[in-house]
C-alpha cells in the first residue's frame, strides 16, 4: 500500500494501492495541505512516502 502524508503535519494525502506520481497526488490538493496550509513539493521534505505491505 501507498501511503504519501504531509511531512509538515502528517496529514494523509494519499492512501491506497493505486501507484500514483507525487505530482498527480499534489495536484489533488491545488499543491497546498488541506490541514496546515503549507505548500506541498514533490521533493521529500515537504512529503513522506510509506509504502506499507498489504
Ligand atoms: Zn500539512
């Protein structure tokens, strides 16, 4: 499973089995987190990537 949260706040952008690009996910969310407002990168210091088994 996929997992991207926010690296801000932990907020979880994405979660499924769905593989999905950082920028399509990002542009769900106008590049903005819908919990803390901070503007969201594809780069690994504004989000986190879990990939979790099952
Ligand atoms: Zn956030």
């Amino acid at each position: 499973m996929l997992v991207v949260v926010c690296g801000h706040c932990g907020y979880v952008l994405y979660e499924g089995n769905e593989l999905k690009t950082l920028n399509e996910i990002l542009r769900e969310y106008a590049g903005v987190c819908p919990n803390c407002k901070k503007s969201l990168k594809p780069v690994t210091q504004s989000v986190k990537i879990l990939e979790e088994e099952g």
